[in-house]
C-alpha cells in the first residue's frame, strides 16, 4: 500500500453549530468534546506537516443561516485561533467542498491524493464532500469523534443525532471513506501509513450475518 499525501480538511467550524440558539447546534457527539478532536486532529496535521484546508460556509447577506458577514457565520474562535495565517482557507456555498471552490485544482497541483473530513455536519457536508471525492480520485477518511449531526424530523420520519450520526458513520465506512477516531488517525499519520475501510459487498454480508439474515424476503 502506497504512502498517503494527506491533507486535512476542517468543514464548516463555524459559530453556527455551536450555538444553542441556532437551528443547527450540533447534538451528536456533544459539540464541546468533537471541537476538542477536531482541534486536536488540526494540532496533530500541523505537527506531522499535513497541509490544512479550512472551510467555511457562507450564503448571501440577510440568509436564515451562514449570513456573510454574521457572527454565526465566522469561524469558530478556537478553529480561528489555529487557523490565523496558515493552511489554505476556502469559502463554499454548496454542501460539497468541491462545488465551485478550487479545492480540486489546489488538491491536484499540491500532489495530496487523500483527504481527511472533520467538521459539520455529517449528516449534509462531510456526507456530500466524501461522495463527491469518489470520481474525483481522492481517498476519503473521516474522523468520527471531531465530526457532528443533528436531530432530524420531516415528513419522512424523525431520528435523533445519535442515529443520524452512528448510521452514516457505518455507510461511509461501508464505500466511501475509511472512518476511524483522531487518536487511529493521528497514529496513522506518525507512521505514514493508510487506514483501511471496508466496502459494500463485506460490510453486507457482516450485516446479514448480524442481523438474522435475509428476513426481507
């Protein structure tokens, strides 16, 4: 297995989240203990020389949410503390942080070939970067501790954070990206060594197997 060119990609740290006045503070993990790993995974890439792209949400003036200009559209203090004059900073406005960014020319001219997801939310961003990167060529990891969700209720039903959370985590894992916890990823990048992930033909028979077999037939 080749030696991995990472670069660590932090997705939306922005006030929006944090706030438990705003419709979309994160629930799952509690948002104080995934900004502490997110924080964490930022220090280990700056200690082990892995470029960090930081990106950052923002819709027109006035917008409901991620407002340019607004307070809960800024970077998280902490995430702008470490940010301030290093890595590369993008701005999006697509849950994608390929759609109409530049973050696949910058990705290809510096040679990196996997990203690493964390950041908000895995239920919309890190769920629509990590698909989009499959045509693109990159190798996907997500950090599972220094990412988040939401609850959610429509029409289609409801389901807690927690849910949401754990049930993407295992999907991504299952095809898209391999996901582990900061403290694997960390050692991963000491050694410099890839992580493995599963994919969708072993991730269903396991399931099959835990679940009591084809009972949908």
């Amino acid at each position: 297995m080749t030696q991995p060119r990472r670069a660590l990609v932090v997705v939306d740290a922005q006030n929006e989240y944090f706030d438990d006045n705003r419709p979309l503070a994160v629930q799952y993990p509690p948002r104080d203990e995934s900004r502490a790993k997110l924080l964490e995974a930022i220090d280990a890439a700056v200690r082990y020389e892995v470029p960090v792209v930081t990106v950052r949400h923002e819709l027109p003036e006035g917008a409901p949410v991620f407002a340019a200009g607004s307070e809960a559209a800024a970077l998280h203090p902490d995430v702008a503390a470490r940010d301030r004059g290093k890595g590369t900073e993008i701005v999006k406005s697509f849950s994608s942080v390929f759609a109409g960014t530049g973050l696949t020319e910058w990705l290809q001219a510096n040679e990196i070939d996997t990203i690493t997801l964390v950041g908000y939310m895995t239920n919309n961003c890190v769920l629509a970067s990590a698909a989009a990167a499959e045509p693109l060529g990159f190798t996907v990891e997500v950090l599972k501790d220094a990412t988040g969700a939401v609850h959610l209720s429509n029409e289609a039903g409801s389901v807690s954070a927690r849910q949401v959370h754990d049930t993407l985590m295992v999907l991504l894992h299952s095809n898209f990206a391999a996901v582990t916890t900061t403290g694997d990823w960390t050692a991963a990048v000491s050694g410099a060594h890839a992580l493995p992930k599963s994919d969708l033909g072993s991730s269903a028979v396991q399931g099959v197997a835990d679940h009591g077999g084809h009972r949908g037939r």
